[in-house]
C-alpha cells in the first residue's frame, strides 16, 4: 500500500523566513496530495492540495509543488508568521481500484519565533 | 449539519472497560473516516466507509477495535476491553465523494479525547 514519509520532524524559523516541508510516497499512481495544518489541540484542517496533473499550486504566501517523477512533493511557507506555527501533515492518495483512504505523513511540527 | 460532529468530546474510562466514540458527519457526505492521534503523534488510519460498500478496516489495530455505520449516516468506534495504549485522540472525518475521479476535501471533527486510567 501506499507509504507517506515527511521530513523534517520539527522546523524552527524566524518571523519572515522561509518554511519547506517536504513529502516521499512509494505509490507511483498516487494522485491527490493535501497539506493540512492542526494547531495546538485543534482539528486538522487543509491549507492547499494538488492533484497529479499539476506541477504546483499557490495560495497567498502558500505554495505546493509536485514532483511526479521523483514521487514527492513539498509545501512552501514564505514571510513566515507566528500564527504559522502548528504541526503540519502531508498526505497522498492512492489510485482507484481500491478504497479512496488518505495516507497521512507523520507530521511536521513548525515553530516560527518573533 | 454544519460540521462533523464527535462525542464524546472527552472520555475518561477505567481500563478494561469498553466505550463507544459517537461521529455525525457532515450531511450528504458519503465517505467517513476514523483516525487516531496519539499525544504529539501523526494521524493513524483505522476505518473507512463508502457508501455501502464494504468498510476497509485494514487500520484497525486489534479485534478490540471496531466500527459500524448505517447508511451514509451517523458512525461508532467502539474499543472493547480499553487499555492505557488506548489514550488518544480519536478523529472522524467526511468527505463528499469517495471516487478519486476528482480530488475532495476531507472534513475533520473536534475529535474524542480518550484517557484510560
């Protein structure tokens, strides 16, 4: 089955900086990919998602890009705020045939300081 | 309704006794999910439902675990015999489509605080 591996784990930044989260998956036809963002004792809940036909994806100071030949995809973060702390999580999902289930990434716990 | 909804929202139980966690899902969303989220870990498949197709309960983490739902409706997880592993966080979530022909985005709950003693 599908196999989501997130790096990093933790990622400290200053106010202003850059973030980069970055995703693997083993499934080739996988062809959804959703970030979501859960804040401290909250739902996770989606900040962008991308779908295999497309190479990236912005939302404002948000952005994702798709790498189908090396199977990953990664979230950008830029002019980081301290309200874009929060744990992160990737996530893809496998082709059809099977069940429509999300395969989450471990998470990435980002922390952005004043 | 307007959200997913869990109850309880917090669950305190004695170990070895069994609890049922409650999910209403967002109305006409045909897909519904169970996650587990142990303290400061990731989200952990458990169950999925579609419609009324056969639920992929390859999640699941032992025979003490499981879940029903009627319809496109209302969902239990029910953890029998509980265990202190058991502690967690315990998230439902909805969808409106389970085809992959399109992307959809998955609605998540509050969540249910399970803390077994």
């Amino acid at each position: 089955g599908e196999n989501v591996e997130q790096h990093p784990s933790t990622l400290s930044v200053q106010e202003g900086d850059s973030a980069v989260i970055k995703c693997t998956y083993s499934d080739s036809a996988s062809n959804y990919f959703p970030w979501y963002k859960q804040e401290l004792g909250k739902r996770p809940q989606l900040i962008i998602d991308i779908r295999s036909n497309v190479g990236e994806k912005k939302d404002q100071r948000i952005a994702v890009t798709l790498n189908k030949t090396a199977k990953h995809f990664s979230l950008h973060i830029t002019e980081t705020q301290p309200e874009d702390s929060a744990v992160y999580f990737c996530a893809a999902r496998p082709p059809p045939g099977g069940y429509n289930k999300l395969i989450f990434g471990a998470g990435t716990r980002l922390a952005v300081h004043p | 309704g307007a959200g997913v909804s869990q109850s309880p929202s917090n669950k305190v139980t004695e170990k070895g006794k069994d609890v049922e966690l409650r999910c209403d899902p967002i109305s006409g969303h045909t897909a519904l999910y169970w996650y587990r989220q142990r303290l400061g870990q990731g989200l952990e498949f458990l169950i999925y439902f579609q419609g009324n197709s056969a639920p992929d309960k390859s999640g699941l983490p032992s025979d003490r675990f499981s879940a029903e739902r009627t319809g496109e409706s209302v969902s239990t997880l029910t953890i029998q015999r509980t265990q202190q592993e058991d502690s967690a966080v315990y998230l439902c979530a909805s969808s409106s489509l389970g085809q992959w022909t399109s992307g959809n985005t998955i609605y998540f709950g509050e969540g249910s605080w399970l803390t077994v003693v």
